[in-house]
C-alpha cells in the first residue's frame, strides 16, 4: 500500500497548491442542493475526525459487469468531506479479460497500478493514441476531457487507485451514453454507422429505449 500513501499525498499536494479558500474546509451539507461551488457546509461544531475518513476504498469491487470492471468512487457524494477541494480519488477493479471502456471526464485523471497488468492509453483531439502497458508503482496521466480507456491483459485481477481534480469528475462512457440516450433508434445507426441490429443490441444491453 506505500504507492497508494505517496500517490495519495501527491495528489492532495497538487490540488491544495492550485487552490485558495476563506475556510479551512467545507463538509457537504446534503440538507440543502448542490451548486456550480459545491454544497453548502456542515456546521463546523458539529464534525468529528470521523467525517474526514472514508474506509471504502479497502474492499474489491463487484466486477460481475458487462465490462469486467468496478469503481468504487470517493467524490463528494460518498465522501462530503472533499467538497470544495478539487479532488477526488477512486478504486478500479478489473477482472481477468476486462476492461473500462472509452470514457471521459471534465478534468484530469493520474492512476496508480498497484496489482496486475492493463494496457492504458487516451486519444488525443487529433485522433492520435496514446498508450502503453502499466505495470506496479507505474502512473500514466489522462488529461481532461479526452477519451481514454484501461483493459486488462494479464492473469490475474487489476487494481489501480484513479485520482482527478475534481471533488465531482463526472464520467461518460461512450459506449452506454449512445444506448441509454432517448434518440431515436435510426438517429443512433446514422451517427455511428451501426446497423440497426447492433444499435439495438446495444439498447437492451444498457436498458435504453428505442
């Protein structure tokens, strides 16, 4: 677990050096709804050193998935003691011959390859790609808003630590984005070239409408 102790210390160094702030943190209040700044704060009397400590990141996710893999998200939402600060970090698990799709987020991602081996790459805006095989202790960057992706090539399950600066990165997979969508089934097959069977294979896949 050393490289999760630096690579998490990294990353927190990264984000308070590019941040400011009047408060020393802001503890998500989910009393009251979210804004483009984050959550209003809880009231400060009221915390412990217990609302700065997220467990969840110690357990292996369920990668009985489509893809073959599991993300186990500490963000805002799960871990409201990040909000307001830019960051956010993240366990992905990835089963023997899985792997996390072409995806993308508003901001940068770092990961850390703790266990196994994964082929990780994003692709440019000039539709070059970027990619190479991760090994242990090995860190690649996937800068915001790319496309980028991770499959596992070896023989035995993946573990990586993700981080982003972004208490709420957002994620879209292309993949599931064209499926569950509320287009028209002849609007999807136009825009990707899919026939209509694979668009509606893809449709009942991820449950979306036709």
């Amino acid at each position: 677990m050393g490289f999760l102790i630096i690579f998490s210390v990294f990353s927190l160094f990264v984000s308070f050096a590019s941040a400011t702030s009047v408060v020393d943190f802001c503890v998500a209040d989910f009393n009251y709804p979210v804004t483009s700044a984050g959550y209003p704060c809880r009231d400060p009397a009221n915390l412990t050193a217990d609302d700065f400590v997220f467990s969840g990141l110690g357990i292996p996710g369920n990668t009985s998935t489509t893809f073959g893999f599991a993300i186990t998200l500490a963000i805002d939402r799960t871990f409201p003691a990040l909000n307001g600060l830019g960051l956010s970090i993240s366990r992905l698990d990835i089963a023997v011959g899985g792997s996390v799709p072409v995806h993308s987020h508003r901001v940068s991602e770092v990961i850390l390859m703790v266990e196994g081996t994964i082929i990780a790459g994003f692709i440019g805006s000039d539709n070059v790609a970027y990619y190479r095989t991760l090994n242990r202790g090995d860190i690649m960057i996937f800068p915001h808003t790319l496309l980028h992706f991770q499959v596992n090539i070896g023989n035995s399950p993946a573990l990586a630590f993700v981080s982003l600066n972004s208490q709420f990165p957002g994620f879209q997979t292309t993949t599931s984005s064209l499926a569950v969508n509320d287009l028209p089934s002849d609007v999807v097959r136009r825009i990707t070239l899919l026939d209509a069977s694979q668009v509606q294979r893809l449709k009942r896949t991820f449950g979306g409408t036709n």
